[in-house]
C-alpha cells in the first residue's frame, strides 16, 4: 500500500502547504501518542478524561455486525476500523481484537471499533461477560491465567504493514503471546507483525521466538514529530548550515537542516532531524513558547516558501504551514528586531533581585532555596536537593561563588561603559552577525581582564581545602534563569574538569563572560531582559566520571495531562552532549501507573565524553549496540524524580542526573518551564 500522506503529498493549492487534512477546531491535542507512534490508549482514557474537542458531526454507517470472527479483505478491515488523523502523517486505522481463551475452541472476535471503542463495553454489551467488574477486566491486562486477550490490530502507514499490540502495561507472558500470534495470524488476510510497546513486550517476543517491531523503530520511521505545539507567524528561512544561524531574526520561521547547539530567538522552528523533548533547542522553543517540529526533508518540502511570510500551526496530527495575504503582511506590527537586540527593560523585574552583600564563598551544604539571591537558583536548588537526602542518591560537593563577586569584577573593570560602547556600534542593533563579533570580542576582553587577589585566591583556598584540590566543573547560576516563562536552560557555560588553579581563576571568568554568548543575550533580548540586570554566580563542583548520564522530566514533556510519566535522556558517559541535540539520545517514558517503560528512541553513539586524567573532557570508543538504561534504573530515576519534585512542592522539575556505578548522581535541579502561544 503506497503511503501519500507525508508532507510531500499534502499540497493543496501553490500557497498551501499543509499536514493536516482538518481544520484547527478539529486538531486534538494528543502529542504523546503521536511520539509513540501508536493510537491513543483507551485503557488510560477511562482514568484519565480525554480532551475537550468541538463535537464531530456524526457520519452515518452501514449496519455493520457487533465483530468477525476473521478478516478475509481489506474491505473487512476497512468496515470495522476506527481511523484517527485521517489524511496525516499521523494517520492509524486500527481495529479492536479479543482473544476469548475460554471459548471452546478459542474464538477471535474482530470488533466493530467504531461503534465500542473499548474492549470492556463489547464484551459487556454484547454479554460475553455482562456483569464483568473492574476487578474482572484489570485480569485480562494483568494475570496469565486471563480469560480474553485485548489487543488492537492496525496498519503502520509509514512501514507499509499491519500490526498488532496490547496496552503498554499488559503483563504479557510469552505463552500469552504465542497463543496471540498463532490466533491473529490464522484469522487475517494479511501478514502481521506483533508491535512492542513496552520493554517487557520485547523481552517477552524475544523468549517466545516472535519477530517484532518496536516502538523506537516506528518512530524513526515517521515523517513528522511536533516537539512544541503552537502557532507564530513570520518569514521562512532555510538554515542549510550553522553559519545561517548567526543571521536569523526574531520574526524568522527557521527551517533547520542539522538541530543546532544553540539557536537566537526566533518565530518558530522546523527541524530535518528529530531531536529529543530536552534538547538545547526545543528547551529554548518551550521557554520562548514557539512551536517546533521534525519534519522530514522539511528544507526540500518548503524550499517554495524561503522568504515568504506564513502562518505556522504546529499540532499533534501534523503542521499546517499557510501563505499570508498581502493585506495581512501590510497588517503585522514593526519587526521587533531593534527592541530585541538592544535589551529592552520591561522583563528585568522578573529576575532574581541579587544580594550583593553575601561576599563570602558558600559551600554546597549550607545553600537552601533563599539563597538564589546570592548564588542563583541553580546553585541553591541543589543545596536544597541535598538537604532533602534522597535516599540512594548523592550530590558531588561544591561551593558557590556568590554575585558580589562578578559585580565587583564587572564595575573594576568598567563594563557598563563597555557595553554602552557595543551597543552604540552603527549596526550592532539590527544585523545579528555584527552583533555576535561584538559579543564575541567582549567575551575574549572580559576573560583578560584582572581578578582582584584576594578574592582568587580565596577560590584556591576553598577548593583546596574542601574540594581536596581535584578536577571540578565551573558551572553558570545567574539570575535570570529558572524563572517564570523563562527557563534560561542551556544558554550559559560550564568548564568541564578544571585541575589546577590557573585554570580554576580562568574558568571562572569564562563564566562570567558567558553572560554575553550570542544565544544567551538574544534569549534574553526576547524576553525583556536588560544586560544590566544579569549577575552570574559560578557553582564549583567536584568532577565525577559518570558511567552514564542523562535529563528528566517529572511529566510527560509531549502532554502535561500525564503527571504519573517520567520522561528520561540519557548517554553513555559525561552529559554534556545529552541536551546538545545533534545526535538522538535514549529516550524513554515511564508511567507510574501502568508501569511500562516505553522506549522512544536508543542511543545510537560510537563513543562517549570522560575525564581527562590532563584535565577537560576526551571521547572514548563505546559498546555499540548496549543500551543506556535498563529497566531498573529507570524504575530508579523515576522513583528519585518524584522525590526531588517533592522537595520543591510539587511544581515539576528538569533535573540532570549521572550514574557512577550503581549510585545515581544528582547534579541539577530547575522547574520545567514551558509556555505556549
């Protein structure tokens, strides 16, 4: 069957080029199942209220019987199939299944989906067991010796083939199975593969000798995954390498070719290269509220539209992509460029007053959530994690180089009239590629500038003293981050391993200068920041040479209805590229609820990021092939996620954690920001 629905085949007229067959009344907010390239769960709707959507007008059907005890044809497919995101890339025509194995013999009944929709109201309604409870019909997801097998029969678009599965927390065994695949394979007209959902699935396929295909490999296989939805209007640019980037504007559409490190404030961003949900740039999209999407050969698909002003819906079910009229491109307000690049005020109240009393260096142990006002929210948030004592956790041990320290070396050597000076540059305003060589020659300034005596050699004395003198990251916590509709996430600098004190005073004021990286003052531009109202802290921690390392988030980062999800990256080895986003990392989700582990995607990297014994970082050769997390740790780290949003009254959190051995290591703790426009 030849798949048209991709992005390619969508075009409806020269200034249309759409994903979507429906209007956006009818986009039903759903990203996670769109993620796991499998149909909603019915199983978890009835715990969980499905979203409001404009009711459908209800198309007539054919009488159709309540099930078949085979399909002979695709027409009996298509007769008792329920389809969602018809004409998507997210199209899934799926038909219900129960295997009774109490019947004598054991009987499939193919169901009419449209008319039941959940297993339970047709083994009720049509009294194959009328009085069945939730007891009862919780053992047919839970216990071997179930009655009816439940399961759903669908055709995978982008792999040209049928499929079938269960709910991802049914307890599978691999007798259970067999009898499933010998059953479903008799009674249909085509071949069928069982779909994994879940790591028990394939373990279970793998001991009864089943082939399968998993979650991950559906996914890579779909041409469209929106990462952020929303809707923005503005021009199209294609960014076919990483110079473009320098010249995009804040009212840009940015079509990438490659998922960039770092990204300036744009209007919303297509990708041609799946990223993971805490990548640099999808972080950056869900602070600045912008929407964000993989779509497959995105630059080929929309080369038509580069330069064109648009109006971009990004949705679960696909994008929509819309040329403006010229009676609305006359209509948009003033390009905002100017307010942008200068650093407007109106946000600056929204930072972190700072505490420019506090000179002192503060070890790890005594910060708590107060002290953001003199370290920055990301140093004291982990003060405050390590208070909490989380069991079968550690904290590497550090200090904090407070505000008052970076305010002093900034007003000694005379930044505010260096800035003024940048900033009056003819240019520096409007052309970002001018502004990011000023930037830049005032980082390679600030990082020669003196540093009062006393005050590094007070930095050499504590990390002697209590760090014993070995290799620490020099990590960012300034003021504005971790703050309300602003995350600041991945826009300052860390120096990985520093081993000497000459480095530890220069890796310091690298620091410091990162106040003035490009994305970082774009980002803020954006949001109202002025450069006068950034203070930067600087948290000095011992180096640990993780096994491996990783970012969660405690919800599901693709639908905000699922509180029970916990949202796992990770590599091998130090984590710095986790959120770097130019290769996949592992991703999984686990729900406390059903507790199945759903992969998303395994990490395909040849080497990893360790400790120098000279000091930085060194790739070493990987294992191919071995995944990241096993089931236990990722039982494990869900179990410590919950706890650590505990400790910050329930409000969830991003947290980077590493493991060394058998321990899990916690090296950071923010709130999960996410807006949306």
């Amino acid at each position: 069957m030849k798949n048209n629905s991709t992005p390619h085949r969508a075009r409806k007229a020269p200034v249309w080029l759409s994903a979507l067959a429906l209007c956006a009344a009818a986009i039903a907010p759903v990203p996670a199942d769109a993620q796991l390239a499998g149909k909603p769960s019915f199983y978890r709707r009835q715990v969980e209220p499905p979203p409001e959507a404009p009711a459908a007008q209800p198309v007539p059907r054919p009488a159709v019987a309540a099930s078949l005890p085979a399909l002979r044809s695709q027409g009996d497919f298509d007769t008792l199939a329920r389809v969602y995101d018809p004409g998507t890339p997210m199209q899934l025509a799926h038909v219900l299944f129960a295997i009774d194995r109490q019947a004598r013999p054991v009987r499939t009944h193919y169901i009419d989906t449209p008319r039941y929709q959940l297993h339970v109201r047709f083994v009720r309604d049509t009294g194959l067991s009328p009085r069945a409870g939730k007891r009862e019909i919780d053992r047919n997801y839970l216990v071997p010796d179930r009655r009816f097998l439940f399961g759903t029969l669908s055709w995978q678009q982008n792999i040209g083939t049928f499929t079938y599965e269960f709910w991802e927390g049914d307890q599978l065994t691999a007798p259970l199975l067999k009898q499933a695949d010998a059953q479903v394979k008799a009674s249909f007209f085509a071949p069928v593969k069982f779909k994994t959902n879940s790591t028990l699935h394939e373990r279970v396929a793998k001991e009864a000798g089943i082939d399968f295909v998993s979650q991950d490999a559906l996914i890579r296989e779909q041409p469209y995954m929106p990462m952020n939805l929303g809707t923005a209007t503005g021009r199209v640019r294609i960014v076919d390498d990483a110079s473009g980037l320098n010249a995009l504007l804040p009212d840009d559409i940015a079509v990438l070719r490659q998922v960039p490190i770092s990204l300036p404030p744009v209007a919303g961003v297509l990708t041609e290269r799946p990223s993971t949900a805490l990548s640099h740039v999808n972080l950056l999209a869900k602070g600045w509220g912008i929407p964000n999407a993989y779509v497959r050969d995105a630059a080929t698909v929309l080369r038509e539209h580069a330069g064109q002003w648009v109006a971009l819906k990004v949705a679960a079910s696909g994008y929509q992509l819309r040329r403006l009229t010229a009676e609305e491109i006359a209509a948009l307000p003033p390009r905002a460029v100017r307010a942008a690049a200068t650093g407007a005020v109106p946000g600056s109240d929204r930072a972190v007053k700072p505490d420019l009393r506090e000179t002192r260096l503060l070890p790890l142990a005594s910060l708590r959530a107060r002290n953001s006002a003199q370290c920055g929210s990301k140093a004291a948030n982990l003060g405050a994690v390590l208070a909490a004592r989380i069991p079968s956790t550690t904290v590497p041990d550090g200090f904090c180089i407070p505000f008052a320290h970076y305010d002093r070396f900034m007003r000694t050597n005379g930044l505010a009239d260096r800035i003024a000076r940048m900033q009056q540059q003819p240019g520096f305003a409007s052309d970002p590629q001018l502004r990011q060589k000023a930037l830049a020659q005032l980082r390679d300034e600030i990082v020669k500038w003196p540093v009062d005596a006393a005050a590094a050699a007070s930095w050499r004395a504590a990390w002697q003293s209590q760090l014993g003198g070995g290799g620490v990251f020099v990590r960012s916590s300034s003021n504005s981050e971790d703050l309300p509709g602003f995350s600041g996430a991945g826009l300052y600098t860390t120096v990985p391993n520093v081993k000497t004190g000459d480095a530890l005073e220069l890796a310091v004021k690298k620091v410091w200068a990162s106040v003035f990286n490009p994305e970082a003052w774009e980002a803020r531009s954006a949001a109202g920041f002025g450069a006068e109202s950034v203070l930067m802290g600087v948290f000095v921690q011992t180096a640990i040479d993780s096994t491996n390392a990783g970012v969660m988030i405690t919800r599901d980062p693709f639908d905000a209805g699922h509180p029970h999800v916990t949202y796992i990256s990770a590599k091998r080895g130090i984590g710095i590229r986790v959120v770097e986003g130019q290769r996949v990392a592992e991703q999984v989700m686990y729900s406390s609820w059903s507790k199945a582990i759903q992969v998303l995607s395994r990490s395909a990297e040849e080497t990893a990021l360790q400790l120098d014994k000279d000091g930085g970082v060194k790739e070493v050769p990987v294992e191919h092939g071995r995944n990241v997390l096993t089931d236990a740790l990722v039982v494990r780290l869900a179990s410590v996620g919950a706890a650590v949003k505990r400790t910050f009254n329930a409000v969830d959190q991003d947290i980077e954690w590493a493991t060394v051995g058998d321990r899990i290591v916690l090296l950071q703790a923010r709130p999960y920001v996410e807006r949306r426009r």
